[in-house]
C-alpha cells in the first residue's frame, strides 16, 4: 500500500466515524418515544437534543409568524429602537405564555419573524403578540360637559343632513309639528340616548347607527376646544366594552365623554394578576389586579383626591371597561383592577401583556404559516415512508445494475446520508438550517442524484473493461475520466441550490440545504470514498474480473 | 447487467419529428394558460388564507361553503385534499384580517357539524404585499440561476453549446409550467424550488452529453459533427437511462407516498425529470447541431 493510499484510507475513515458519530445523536432522539424522553435526566436530554437534527415547523408543527411594526407615528428618537424594544415585549409576553424554545428575530427595517415550535393555541398566541394593550386611566367628562357635547353634535348633525337633504326642521306635512317631533328634528343625534346615573346609553341596535352619524360629522372640530392648547378638542368618544341590561329592557351601551388627556396610562403599571372578586356586583368575574408605580401611585393618589364624585374610566385599546365613581382619594400602593365580562383566559392573557409592556408602536401580521401537530407528525411519517421505499428501489436497482460494485455505490449511499445528517446536526445552533418538508424531499432527492456519480465512473469503468484494459487500469481510467464531467453537472445543480439558500425562506431553504449538502458529500463519497474500496480490494486480491 | 450498450440509434436523425413534439408539448401548455387566463397562482404569491382542516368523517364540499356563507366568509374555494375527510379553504386575506379565520372556521364547522368534529391541520396567511415580494423573489431566483448557469456553461463549452442547454432548460420548465396548468394546480414557493432542481437536473444530464461530444470530437477527428454527435448521445444513453431511472425511482415515491402537502412539488419534479431527460437527447444535443450545420452553410457560400 503506497503512503498516498494510507492516507486516503485514513482520511475516508475519519470521515465515516465523525458522520456516524454526529447523526447518531439524531438517530437516537428521533427514535425515542414520550415516556422515555421524560425518563431520561433534563441534562442529557438537553444535551442530545443540542446535538440533533433541528426538525422545521412544517414537520414538528408550531407557528411562524412575520409580523409588520409601523413605525410611521414615531417621534425620531423612539424609532430609533423600536425595533429592539418591539422584540423585547413580544420576548417578555411570550416566556410568561410557555413555549419552549421560541425564536424571535428582526427582519429588514420594520419585521419581526417570530416561531414558535409546538404550540398548542396557535389562536391565542397570535392575540398575545401582536396586541397592543393601551391601557389608560381617563376622567370622565362632567354631565354638564356631557351635554355640551351631545348639543355640538346635534347641531352639527343637522347641518350636515340639511345641507343633503335629508332632513328639513319644516313640517313635511305642512301640519304644526307636535312637541316630539320638534324635540326629534332638533336632537337628531342625543334623541336616541337614554340617561342613567347621569351618563347618556344607546340601544346596543343603535350602536353602528350613532357611529355612522359621528362619522359624517368633523368630530374634532365640533368637540369644544382644550382651553390649554386650542388647536386640539379637550374630549373625545369611547364607548363602553359592555353593553348593559336595565331591568328586562333592553341591552343599551354606554356613551362615554372622555378627557383627551389620560391622566395614567398602563406604563405606571409595575405588576398585573388575575384575580375574582373584583367586581362587587359579579364576584366570580375574573379581573386584573394591577399596582401602580410609585410616581403613577402618586397621580392616581392626587386625581382622586381631587375629584371625588366623578366618573373615573378604565380603558383598553379604546374601549371603557369600567368607570367607577370616585369615592374618596385612593392612597399611592393601592392596587388598582380592570374588570368586565372577560373570560378567565382573556384576563390571563390581558396580565400578560400589561406586565410585558406595551408595543412601541403597533404591528400587523403579514405572513403566517401554521402547522398543526398532526400534520406535522403525518409528514414527518410519509415523508420517511417515501424515503424508505426509494431508497430500497434504488438499492435494488444498483445491486442488479452493477452487482457487487453496486454495493460498493450503496455503502456511499449510505455514507452520503450519514455526512448530510451529521453536518446538519452540527452547524451553528443559531440559526442551524432545520430540517423541513422539502428538506427531507431534498434528501430523498439525494438517493436518486446521489449514485450519478457512480453511475458515470462505473459506466466509464465497463467502457474501459470493454477496450480490453486490465481491471486496475480500467478503475483508474474511468474515476479519472468521469471526475471531470461529475464536476461540470454537479457545479450546476449547485449554483440552482445556492440560489435556493439566498432566496427562499423556511422551507424552501431548507431543501436548498439538503440538496447541496448532499451533492457535495456524494462528491466526497462517490470520488474518494469508493475509490478508496476499489483500490484496496483490487491491491489485496489482484483482481482478474471485476463484479460491474 | 446491461442495457442500451453499443447502441446505434440515430438520434439526430429524428429531430426535426422531436422539434415539432416539443413545440407542440410547449404550445398546449401555453394554450392552457391562457385560456385560464394566466397560471394559477398559489396563496404564497396570490395572497391570501389557506386553512386545512380534516374531518373525522366524510364531508361535502356544500356542507363547508354554506358554513362558510353563515359566517360572512365569500368567495372562498373548497377542495377536498387527498380523501374527502380532508379540505383546503381558501379565501381572501381582507376578511383574515379581521378575524380570528381559523379559530372562526373551526367553531362556526364544529357549531353546525356537532357529530364531525374538524382538526385544525395547516394556515397559511400571506398578506398582499407579501406575495407581491414573493413574485419578485421567485423571478429573481429563476433569473439568477439562469444567469449563473448561462455563465458556467460558456466558461466551460463553446457558446453554441450554452445556447442549446438554456434552451433546453427554458423548454423543460415551460413544459412543466405547461403540465401544472393542465392538471390545475397551483403555482407556490416548493414548486418554484421544483423548477430550479429541474433546472438544475436537466443541465447535469445536457452536461454529461456535452462533455462526451467534446472528448469524441477530439477522438473522432475527421468524423462529420453529426455523427459525433450521434455517437456521443449512444454512448451516453446508458447513463442517463440509469441515472433517470434512479432519481425517478426516489421522485415517484415522494409523490406517491410522501402526502399530500408534497404532492404538487414531487409532481413538479416528475414531469421536470422526465422532459429534462429527453430534452438533453433531443433539445439540447441537436440544436448544438442546427447552430454548427447553419454555420458550416454560412461559411462555404463565403
């Protein structure tokens, strides 16, 4: 055996071992069921899973999401981190949710891709990311203001259907209107508002009607004017989240005026929990229980000092939730609640998100692709069905085709799939190239490209055989005539592949992965490796007829 | 074993018959996208939802649209999905975006089903921008291989023979587009994967043939092109039967028994495998040919 040689053999060992070593920590996970995996100690478990094949979402099931900030409303210096701060909170509400391993990841300028691997209530997940949870503590307007407002918008409603014509403050039917009728043309708006405890309420069936009518009105200019700051109104309009039943009447909403300003927003808010009995009048009501921070204990502390028998609101994301009459002052490091009609879920999920923080800014759902468990574990089954069979097709035809130096093609075959895995299993963690749907049809792709190379060197070799070269000449022919052409059509499929891993995501890059991996091992395997057998077998036995 | 060893078939000499085959494979492909009116795009680049859901019993088609209708969701496309416990719903993106769509769909089935419960198995939401991007991609990452491709074959062949092999690789993928049009699917991101392997595939195949046309011009000086050409094709023929026959193998499997989520990209790689196979015989080899045959006329009317 020449030194060359040696080092050939010491070389293509090497290689197989390491192979065989990496993936057998895949192996090994893959193939342990649920009860031995929580048998096994944390430590080790944790350890094999480091070392193993990262299965895609497609395959384990979970939750990609690509979610879109809008930074468009942000002061310069907020925007700035934005994006950093943006992926803190969603990291913060996520860990308190309970997925394992979840990545979160900035895209570009304004993305965030978020996967979560196995989630169970893709639904829920998705509420909690991309809310923004504005909580706030506004004072109500006084019912005098109340009634301003409700007259601006009276008036302002009768110009405007005046002017369209669809309402005349004349009788129609040339009779003297009645007092109702009068009262009707007039309050065309505040006419449908009932008052309890001084607060206006609509039929819950009136609801869309008076938010059509607001919205034919200039709002902002019909609102009376902040006395501080004239260009902007001192109110604005928010309804109650629930809707009321007074009696056996109907369900009627609440029609709130509210200060523009609020006087406490949720960043004051330092811990939220569920808890019932919040609410006196329905005491298994599930609520938030939230405490204050020591400044923002200190304004709600002088507010409520300062206006006892006033309505106080609690609103979230626009909707008032609450607005209690204020009693007395509330001393900084009372805990403050929000409660009203939520379920357990929802107010579990609510103290999540105003512990985590609030959204720098809001986010829209661009991408989404989820995967349920089951189909993942259907792929994971039909994929490695349809693998199994190809492979013992093509180990079939190789061992008829080529007979013993078919093997020889097989055990590269092998070799080929072992590197894949292995080299798969050990690239960086962060982010190692997991292994998806295509991916595994990258693979399986793999086994029928994969003996090509063979195929050419030993069609080359049988050529040779044939112009009555001795069996060594004619291996060492053909692996040199076919290495050239191996190069050439592999070089192809591999630019097509690169291409793949610069454009496609998830997926699809995922079968980029694959198939160059397993283009460059079976260069490896094909070209050196069997070489490799043939030339050890042929020097040790001498060879007169070779089995092709 | 062997076969198609020392064979003597006269490829070229049917070319012209392989010409016309080819144009007109091209030709219904394309009649059938436009009289589609255009390839059908999946969600991935339409934009849209994708919501699978599988059944515990059989279910209509009707049962699911008019569920659908109840709860305000319009002009959305149910097929069943391998089997018909299984369905796709596709719909616009505008209403998803309003609503919770898979946890909506799943009550409002479950609601008027109560005895065939549906498990959620896939969504997939791309919003319009999206897909709009995912168009571009998509062609930029055809564009690309193609010119990385173009690139490599001039640095390695003659121009001629890079010309032949585009070609062949524009007629591959356009019959396959054309094959996907027929049969009715739908055009997503694995199946852009597809035609860039078969992009891939088929040049591998053109390749071998190049390289063998270039060692036998040297070997075979004196011999018109057109044999050599011929006696390349033969010579190779053993191989690329092989090799096709071996990545088919593995290619039908996954589109036999891979499911059904892979069953679009493995039929893409068939149909590519298949014409890609042929088109290296019969594409790629002989317009090298036509090129050298014109060029010969040229120079002897000098």
């Amino acid at each position: 055996m020449t030194s060359n040689m040696r080092w050939k053999v010491i070389l293509v060992l090497l290689v197989l071992v390491l192979a065989a070593w990496r993936s057998s920590y895949t192996f090994r996970f893959l193939s342990m069921n649920e009860t031995e995996k929580e048998q096994m100690a944390a430590e080790q478990l944790e350890d094999l899973k480091a070392n193993s094949l990262s299965l895609g979402l497609d395959l384990q099931g979970g939750m990609h999401i690509v979610l879109e900030v809008d930074k468009e409303g942000l002061p310069a210096d907020e925007a700035v981190d934005a994006m950093e701060r943006a992926v803190e909170v969603i990291t913060n509400r996520i860990d308190q949710f309970g997925v394992a391993e979840p990545s979160i990841q900035i895209e570009g300028e304004n993305r965030i891709i978020v996967q979560l691997p196995g989630l169970k209530d893709e639904q829920r997940a998705k509420r909690l990311i991309g809310r923004t949870a504005l909580l706030e503590f506004i004072a109500v307007a006084p019912p005098a203001e109340t009634d301003i407002v409700l007259r601006s918008i009276d008036r302002a409603l009768i110009d405007t259907l005046t002017a369209s014509g669809e309402l005349s403050l004349e009788s129609e039917t040339g009779l003297p209107l009645t007092e109702a009728e009068q009262l009707a043309k007039e309050h065309p708006f505040s006419i449908r508002a009932r008052y309890l405890q001084q607060l206006p309420f609509f039929l819950e069936r009136d609801v869309e009607w008076a938010q059509e009518q607001l919205e034919r009105i200039d709002l902002d200019n019909v609102l009376p004017a902040n006395p501080t700051d004239l260009s902007v109104p001192r109110y604005r309009i928010a309804w109650g989240q629930e809707a009321r039943q007074f009696g056996t009447e109907e369900r009627y909403r609440a029609f709130y005026v509210l200060e523009r300003e609020a006087m406490l927003t949720g960043s004051a808010i330092v811990s939220a929990d569920v808890r019932p009995g919040l609410d006196q009048e329905n005491p298994n009501a599930p609520g938030v229980s939230m405490r204050l921070s020591r400044a923002g204990g200190r304004t709600f502390a002088k507010h409520t000092g300062s206006h006892i028998g006033e309505y106080l609101a609690v609103v979230l994301d626009g909707s008032v939730y609450k607005a209690p009459v204020i009693k007395s002052r509330i001393p900084a490091g009372t805990p403050t609640s929000i409660t009203g009609g939520f379920t357990d879920e929802e107010a579990k999920d609510l103290a999540i998100v105003l512990r985590a923080g609030k959204l720098p800014a809001p986010m829209t759902v661009i991408e989404e692709r989820t995967v349920g468990p089951s189909l993942g574990r259907d792929s994971i089954t039909l994929g490695l069905r349809a693998m199994v069979i190809g492979f013992i097709l093509v180990v079939i035809f190789m061992l008829v085709y080529y007979k013993a130096s078919g093997g020889i093609a097989v055990a590269a075959l092998v070799a080929n799939l072992l590197i894949v895995i292995g080299i798969m299993a050990t690239l960086p963690v962060n982010p190692r190239p997991a292994l998806t749907l295509p991916g595994l049809a990258g693979l399986i792709l793999t086994i029928g490209m994969a003996v090509d190379a063979n195929v050419l060197i030993f069609e080359r070799i049988r050529e040779e055989l044939r112009n009555q070269k001795t069996v060594r000449a004619a291996i060492r022919d053909g692996y040199e005539r076919a290495f050239m052409t191996i190069m050439d059509a592999n070089v192809t499929t591999l630019i097509a592949a690169a291409v793949l891993l610069r454009f496609g995501s998830g997926p699809v890059k995922g079968f980029g992965v694959t198939l160059s991996l397993g283009i460059l091992a079976s260069m490896f395997t094909a070209i050196v490796a069997t070489r490799v057998v043939f030339d050890l077998i042929t020097v040790k036995w001498n060879i007169k007829k070779l089995s092709i | 074993m062997e076969f198609l060893v020392g064979t003597k078939f006269n490829f070229l000499g049917h070319r012209r018959a392989a010409f016309i085959l080819s144009a007109a494979l091209i030709l219904i492909g394309v009649v059938s996208i436009v009289v589609q009116g255009g390839l059908k795009l999946g969600i991935d680049f339409a934009g849209g939802v994708l919501l699978q859901v599988r059944f515990e019993n059989p279910v209509s088609a009707e049962d699911i649209r008019s569920t659908l209708d109840a709860i305000g969701v319009e002009e959305a496309e149910i097929q069943h999905f391998g089997g018909n416990r299984e369905a796709i719903i596709r719909m616009s993106a505008e209403w998803a975006e309003e609503h919770d769509a898979a946890g909506e769909v799943l009550t409002a089935l479950d609601e008027r089903m109560p005895d065939n419960p549906a498990e959620f198995m896939r969504e997939e939401l791309v919003g319009p921008k999206v897909g709009q991007e995912l168009r571009g991609k998509a062609a930029m990452a055809i564009l690309y291989a193609l010119i990385g491709i173009l690139i490599y074959i001039s640095i390695r062949f003659e121009f001629k023979f890079a010309v032949g092999a585009v070609a062949a690789l524009v007629h591959d993928v356009a019959i396959t587009l054309g094959f996907f049009s027929l049969s009715g699917r739908g055009l997503t991101l694995p199946v852009i994967a597809a035609l860039l392997t078969i992009v891939g595939y088929s040049l591998n195949d053109t390749i071998v043939i190049y390289d063998r046309i270039r060692e036998d011009r040297r070997k075979l000086y004196g011999k018109s092109f057109v044999d050599i050409v011929n006696i390349s094709l033969n010579e190779s023929l053993s191989r690329t039967v092989v090799t096709s026959v071996t990545t088919l193998l593995v290619v039908l499997c996954l589109f036999i028994f891979g499911g059904e989520v892979i069953k679009d990209f493995a039929f893409a790689l068939t149909i590519g495998i298949i014409v890609g196979t042929y088109s290296s015989i019969y594409v790629a080899s002989p317009l090298v040919v036509e090129w050298q045959i014109a060029a010969e006329a040229r120079k002897h009317r000098k």
